[in-house]
C-alpha cells in the first residue's frame, strides 16, 4: 500500500529530469552564443556547476534557514504537552522511525509547516495562533499533513527542484542582461568571424530558451507543489482515518491565513496553507490547490479514509478521470473505515450551548431571519435587507434570503416535500430529489434546509442533540 | 565453443536467479521485522497505559471514594493485562480494560471537582493520548501485517516464503469501532 505513493513519486522524478534537460539546453545554447562552435558543452558544464553550487549551499543550511526565518523556537514536551502528544500519535500512525523536532512560532495566525530532507532530521512548526485555535482533532489532522509530507519525502523532493528552478532562473536572468547591455557588439563580433545564418538561429534559440525555460520550469514546480498538497492530505486522512479533522482546520485556517506576519516568500510554500495566497483563487502559479476544493475532497470521503477513497473523492470533486495518487492505488483498494470524532470536554460543550440559547433568543427578539447553512453556520439576517441573496461568510455558498411575503403569495408552486433523517452526529451526505448531492455538517441543527439547485425544501428529522 | 556459450549463458541465468531469490528474501525480512517493531510499539503504549492508570485511580479516589465496585474493576482489569501472554489473550485483556476505564470515565462525569483538578486534566490528556497511541499503533501493526500476509501470499514471494518457512501473522484487534467510541451521557 505504502507502494501506492511509489507511481506519484516516479513522475514527479520524471519532472526533475525535464527540468534537468532544460537546465542543460539552456546552457549549452548560451555557450554556443558565447563561443560559437565549441562553447556549447563548457556552457552545459558552467549550468551545471552553478546548480551543484546552489544544491550545496541549500542542503548544508536549509533547514536552519528557514525556521530562523519563520522565527520558530523550539520546545519540549512540558511546553505543550497536547501538541507534543499529537505529534507523537501521528509519528506513531506514520511509521516514521524517529519523532520529528517540534517548534512553535509566535504568531497569531494559524499555520503550520515541516522541514528536513531526511525523515530522521525532520522538524515541524506550528503557530501559536493554530493552537489557539484548533481542537484536538483539527491539529491532529494538520499535524498528520505535515507529518505525511516528511513521510512522502515532499521537503527532499521540493529542495531539489526549487534548486533547480533558481538555477535555471539565475542562468537565463545573467544571459538576458549580458545581451540587453553589452549583445550588439558581440553579435557584430563573432558574424565577423563568419558563423553566418547557423549562429543566429542559435541567438534566437537561446533567446527563446532564456524566456521560456524559467517559465517552463517554475510551471512544473508549481504543478509538483500541488499535487504534493493533495498527498499529503491523503496521508494525513489515512495516518489520523479522520478525513473532517483536517476539513476543519484547513477552513479555520484559510480565514485567517492572510494575517501570518513572519512570512516570507521562500517559506510560504511550505505552509499547510499558503499564507501569501490564501485568499487567491486557482491559477497556474499557486503552490497550493484551493482550500476550498481541498476541504470538498476532504469532505466527500464518506466515512472511508483510505487512499483509494481519497483518490475516489478526488475525481467525483473534479469530475475527471484523472486521479491525484496514481492508479496503482485504485488497484490495490486501499480503503479503510474512518473513525468516529474525539468528544470535546463535556463542560466546553455545554458553554457553547447555553450561549447559542441566549442568542437565539435575543436573535427572535430582534425579528432577525435565520438561514441555516449545509456547512452548519447559521447565517443571521435583518429582516429589512434589501438584497436578495447572501453569501455563507464560512463556504461562500450563495443563499436566496426568503421573504416572508413571496413565501405565501404562490401557494400553486408549493414545492416538493422531502424528508431527510439523520444517522447520527457525524457528516453525512445525501442526494436531494432533484439529484443534487447535499453534505451535511455534525454542527447542522436547522429544521430544515433549501436545496441549493432546485429549491425545494428539505425537512430535516433527528438533527441537533439538543431537541 | 557453443558449449562454452550455453555454460555460460546458464551459470549467468542461476546467478541472475539466485540474486532475484535474495532479493525477495530480504524484501520478505524487512517485512516481517517492520511487523515485530510495530508489535513493540503497541507494547510500549499498553504499558504506559498500565502505568497511568495506579495514579488515575489514586487521583478519583480522592473526590469519589465510594465508587469501590468501579475502581475495583479498573485495578482488576489492569491487573489482568499486564499478567496476560499471546496476541489474542492479551487483546482479550485489553479490551476488558479499555470497557473498565470508560465506565470509570462515565462516573467520572458526575463529578464536577474532580473535572476541574488541573492534575486530573493532566491525567486525561496522557489518558486520551495513550488510548489514541494505542490506536494508532495497532493501526499501523495491523497494515504491516496486511502487507507481510499478502506479500507471502502472491507469486512469486509465495515460493520464497513457503521455502524458507515466512508465515503469516495474525491481526491485533481490541475492540471494534462502535465499544471503542466513548458512551455519550445525554440528560
């Protein structure tokens, strides 16, 4: 089983050989401009040595660089006995030999990242605001992400190809400059010499790889960075079988993301969340996949927490044929059942009730409207506003706001009754008659709810403890 | 000189085996030592569970002393595990155990003092974390043992095992999903 991640890692080496190629093209066109016809290997021996260079100084200092970096300091057990307990649980799960370093930054915003080419050497930090923030079971999801991407060895794989890139991006930077300043005169140089029409092609050959190649290769970087994301997560539904924990600390901590101080572009890939693109929307250059989609994966699950399951929920999410893990999984059929949620402390359950009952009241006082939400918000809206529709603020689902008018003037339009019970406290997920998949939060306690699609109204039986 | 070749080609095609059959071996090897390693590591957690739980009862006893007959059931059942040999008398023992500790747990519950001691906390967190070790342990004992079993079992690791006498293990299961999720209290 633990072969299934063996295909994934077979491509990504394949995009380290590409970028390898392109490396080596790169540098043997400069050298022909440089010295056309006998420059073009010196030129692949010089691109070459500035990646040797630049892999030394990253493998000798990295990791140290960039915890000083993020200003992680780190601690022991009696720091933090929760965190270090979850640590130790996933290092356990994982079947990782030695448990990782655990460092804590003093940040506000909730993230989390590892480092460490070797799982013996490895270190994860964790914001302070994460633990704040987190219960039990979202740190032991976030803990397991990080702890899956030493186990996949994401942080050896993403050293090397981000050195890769700088090479390639230093090479191309130098050659573009050393044409734009000081290029006429030589061009007029070495024509003299009598390359003729063989020589220019070669200019314009390197030219066009100059441009490109950083492209090229910062594309496929960003391609490995994602599907690494997408991995880890699977890992950490696996190592934690608790696909929600992780749902719910990647919502929690994609709102707040923004607000990381001690960021830094050369650490923000490595986050559990990006913290410089939290809010952004999908694009070609992101490190990470959307957390929306990431938490929807997460969430269609369906009580199973294998890879095989991840893989599944991953194609219904994105309506392909093509999977994230590899196709080897799917043969093996790793699928394994989930686990039921850690129960929170009773006394902290109870608080939180007895707040919501005040509300609600002062809410009914008030003549608010409330509209629940699948993702289990209940969104609060004064009974004079204008708009028609509201957007979640936790999913962004877009709610029509009922009027109370409008509800009564067309009695013919009456829509079909439906009726949905629940099992029991856990996410569930269940088809509305019009075919539309509705997913169902264990926080959800509405009576009812509208199907986004066709509108019609769901009666939710057995939700809430409290009734 | 055709002799020669086919010799040759023959003494390079016993090699070539002989080095596939080592090659499967020690795959086969490294298997079965991942599987005792993990063994160990579900040892390693049921013991710190044994060692919490004197200072467990020591702790409630002080705020629910009457509860003689439950206390005395966790120390029973303690005493039961750690005395007990072999995979499935000591799974036996275990779940026993982990049903005398959530009962402990429910009684627990109508004490709000004891829920406020910050030693008692401390107590419950090392508590939820072993159990969850525990877990998580077995989880991973029980995948090696599927990989091992399975690997013993396909062609061609099957020859190689049957020769040299790999069988499988057996899974290590404490209680299923249902007696392992803690009883709600509902008033």
């Amino acid at each position: 089983m633990w072969e299934a991640i063996r295909s994934n890692r077979r491509r990504s080496w394949w995009l380290i050989a590409i970028m390898g190629v392109l490396l080596v093209c790169l540098g043997t066109a400069i050298g022909l401009v440089v010295a056309y016809p006998h420059g073009g290997l010196p030129g692949a021996g010089i691109a070459l040595l500035v990646w040797l260079v630049l892999w030394l100084i990253a493998v000798s200092q990295g990791e140290n660089i960039l915890l000083s970096l993020a200003k992680a300091r780190r601690i022991e057990r009696a720091d933090a006995p929760q965190l270090w307990n979850v640590v130790e649980e996933m290092t356990i799960a994982s079947g990782l030999k030695s448990m990782p370093k655990v460092y804590i930054i003093d940040d506000n915003a909730p993230n989390a990242f590892a480092v460490g080419r070797r799982p013996e050497r490895a270190a994860l930090a964790v914001t302070a605001g994460l633990l704040k923030r987190l219960n039990r079971d979202e740190l032991q999801g976030v803990i397991a992400h990080e702890i899956g991407h030493i186990h996949n060895l994401d942080v050896r794989f993403m050293t090397i190809a981000s050195v890769m890139v700088g090479s390639i991006v230093l090479i191309a930077d130098g050659f573009l400059r050393a044409l734009w300043y000081g290029g006429g005169g030589r061009r007029s140089r070495s024509s003299s010499r009598g390359g003729g029409y063989a020589q220019l092609i070669i200019l314009g050959v390197a030219v066009l790889l100059a441009i490109l190649a950083p492209l090229c290769a910062q594309l496929l970087y960003f391609a490995c960075s994602r599907r690494r994301e997408y991995l880890a997560d699977a890992s950490a539904a696996r190592f934690t079988r608790y696909p929600p924990g992780l749902a719910a600390a990647l919502e929690k901590i994609s709102r707040r993301a923004g607000q990381t101080k001690s960021t830094n572009r050369a650490v923000a890939p490595l986050y559990v969340v990006n913290p410089l693109q939290a809010k952004a929307k999908f694009n070609l250059f992101s490190t990470h996949p959307p957390t929306e989609q990431r938490v929807r994966i997460l969430r269609s699950m369906g009580g199973r927490a294998g890879y095989a399951d991840y893989e599944a929920a991953y194609r219904e999410v994105h309506g392909g044929k093509r999977g994230c893990i590899g196709a080897a999984t799917l043969e093996s059929g790793d699928s394994v059942a989930a686990r039921a949620a850690t129960p929170e402390p009773a006394a902290k359950q109870q608080a939180v009730e007895r707040a919501r009952e005040v509300t609600d009241l002062l809410d009914r006082i008030a003549n608010l409207i409330l509209i629940p939400c699948l993702c289990g918000v209940r969104i609060k809206v004064p009974p004079n506003l204008k708009r028609d529709t509201v957007a979640c603020p936790r999913c962004g689902r877009a709610h029509a706001v009922p009027r109370v008018e409008a509800a009564t003037a067309k009695p013919g339009q009456a829509p079909r009754a439906m009726r949905y019970a629940r099992k029991g406290g856990g996410w569930e997920s269940f088809k509305c008659s019009c075919g539309h998949g509705i997913q169902l939060s264990p926080a959800f306690s509405a009576p009812y709810l509208d199907c986004p699609k066709c509108r019609c109204r769901i009666e939710i039986v057995g939700s809430g403890s409290s009734s | 000189m055709a002799l020669l070749i086919a010799l040759a080609v023959g003494l390079g095609m016993i090699v070539l085996l002989a080095l596939w059959f080592f090659a499967i071996y020690n795959g086969l090897v490294r298997l079965r030592q991942e599987v005792k390693n993990s063994w160990a590591q579900i040892d390693v957690q049921l013991k710190r569970r044994h060692d919490l739980i004197p200072n467990l009862v020591e702790t409630v006893k002080g705020y629910a002393g009457h509860e003689k007959t439950t206390l005395e059931e966790v120390v029973k059942a303690r005493a039961a595990a750690v005395s007990a040999q072999g995979v499935d008398a000591r799974g036996a023992a275990e779940r026993g155990l982990s049903g005398a500790l959530g009962r402990l747990m429910l009684i627990v519950e109508q004490y709000p003092d004891l829920k406020a001691n910050q030693n008692f906390l401390a107590l419950q967190e090392e508590l939820t974390s072993t159990e969850n070790k525990i877990g998580f342990s077995r989880q991973y004992y029980n995948d090696s043992v599927m990989q091992y079993n399975t690997r013993i079992q396909v062609v061609p690791a099957n020859v190689v095992a049957g020769m040299c006498q790999f069988r499988s293990e057996t899974f290590f299961e404490i209680e299923d999903q249902a007696e392992r999720a803690v009883p709600q209290v509902k008033f």
